[in-house]
C-alpha cells in the first residue's frame, strides 16, 4: 500500500497536482459516485442499454474535467479531510443521493413523454402490448416507446444533453463535494417543490395525449352511432383495428407539433434542474 501511495504522489507530482495522494483518491471517489449515480439514471445516456464499462468510462473523463474545482473548493477547506472513513462512508452515500436526484429530475419529462403514449395506447385498445424500454427499465406501450426514442434522440440532436452535463459539472461548485448539507431549512420547500412538478408532469402527460385522444373519442361517437343505427352489427370489434389506424395516424400527422412540444419540454426542465440546484445549495 506505501508503495502504491508512492507511486501515486509521484505521478500527481508530475502533473503538478498539489493534493496528498489520500485527499486525490477521496475527491475523485466522491466525484465519481455523483456523476455515475446521475449517468445510471437519465435516460439519453441509454440507461441499461449502455455497457456499465461506458458509462464508467465516461464518468471517469468528467472527473478529470471537473477536478480542478474539486482541488479549489479543498483548498478553501484548509486542503484538509475534516472526516475520517464513516464520514467518507457517509459523503459516499450523499454524493450517490445527490446523482439520483438529478439524474431523476432530467428524466422525468421523459417519464411524461413515454407516459402520454400509454395513455392514447389504452385509449385506443392496445395497451397490452407493451415493450420493454432499457433506457428507463420498466415497460412501456407501443407509442409510448415510439414517443420516448423519438424524444431521446431529438433531446440529442438539439445539444440539450451538453447543457445538462455543464449543470451537472457546475454542481460541485454550489453543492461541495466533501461537505455535509443541512437539509431541515429546506425540507418543506423541497417537499412542495416535489409534489408541485409531479403534477405539473402529469398534467403534461394528459396535454400531449389530448389530440389522439380527442380523435379516438369521436371514433368512438361514430361508431356509436352506427351501433344505434345497426344494433346488429358488433361495432366493438370492428372498431378495434380502425382505432389502432387512427391513434397512429393522428400520432404521425402531429409530429411537427410534438417536435416543438418536446424542444419546448427540455428547455422548462433545465429550468427546473437549475432551481433545485440552487434550491440545495441553500443547505451547504
């Protein structure tokens, strides 16, 4: 183990790295469990599709590009550890809390996107259909797979991606690293900050399901009508595929106006990611 530490301040030495090989080794730990606990989760890093070796690998590239403020908050410190190995433990947990709690937020308006196609799926019958998306490890209905790629890759296309990784590097500034928060100021805020935005991505949800289903409602009144008409024809099932036609066709038709709902959509979570960042940074 000497020998390793040796080692280890020799090369620090040769990149000019002012840290004790110990204070090294804790703030790229810390550093790496808050970046890969937020890469696991958001999905336009690919979720459980993505090799676990990519994601580590990308990980450990950010940690390089964010140590040099890992190094400047240490030495605001005293460049001292001011904990022993329970509260490195403890900051651990913290650090992996903290990823998932932003990785979750970045994912939740794919969560409303892929939840307003299941919405016009079970509208439109076919809800039993349902696929398993690996970017958000759960299972989803036809469109609302179709619907979620299509945000992926249009979240991709747009550059919203850089944008949220340079929040999330800028974290470590206003949420130290090796520091301990005091959250019972911020408790109630965050609470009502929370259930606030879970309506708020319900409420989107049933916003980008209105058209299709609006369409599936009046087919549903057509052949209502004609089940008045023709009490003898089975209207139910005759409706079945006509429905699956129209929910699709409706769900095409509506792309131009779902790209603009969706860029819309990305720049209103990134709002938000910036104020819970803000609103946590009050607690260090």
């Amino acid at each position: 183990m000497e020998e390793f530490f040796a080692l280890l301040e020799t090369i620090l030495r040769t990149f000019e790295i002012g840290q004790s090989p110990q204070a090294f080794l804790v703030l790229v730990g810390l550093a790496f469990t808050r970046l890969l606990s937020f890469l696991a989760v958001v999905p336009f890093f690919g979720g459980a599709a993505v090799p676990a070796r990519v994601k580590t690998a990308t990980a450990a590239a950010f940690v390089i590009v964010i140590y040099p403020v890992l190094e400047a908050g240490m030495q605001r410190q005293g460049a001292k550890l001011q904990f022993g190995p329970l509260g490195f433990i403890a900051l651990l947990i913290k650090e992996a809390l903290i990823g998932f709690v932003l990785g979750f937020l970045a994912s939740l308006v794919f969560e409303a996107i892929q939840m307003a196609g299941r919405i016009v799926d079970i509208q439109r019958g076919s809800a039993m259909a349902e696929l398993f998306a690996p970017q958000l490890q759960v299972n989803v209905s036809e469109l609302g797979q179709f619907q979620l790629q299509l945000a992926i890759v249009l979240f991709l296309l747009i550059g919203a991606h850089r944008v949220f990784i340079g929040a999330l590097l800028q974290s470590f500034e206003v949420l130290p690293a090796t520091r301990f928060p005091q959250l019972s100021s911020q408790f109630i805020p965050m609470t009502g900050f929370v259930v606030t935005l879970t309506g708020q991505m319900i409420s989107i949800s049933v916003q980008l399901a209105t058209p299709p289903m609006i369409a599936l409602l009046l087919t549903d009144l057509s052949f209502g009508m004609v089940n008045r008409i023709a009490p003898q024809i089975n209207v139910f099932f005759l409706s079945l595929p006509v429905k699956m036609v129209v929910g699709v066709l409706v769900i095409v038709l509506a792309l131009p106006l779902f790209k603009d709902q969706y860029i819309y959509l990305f720049r209103e979570s990134y709002k938000v990611f910036e104020y819970l960042l803000r609103l946590l940074s009050h607690a260090f």
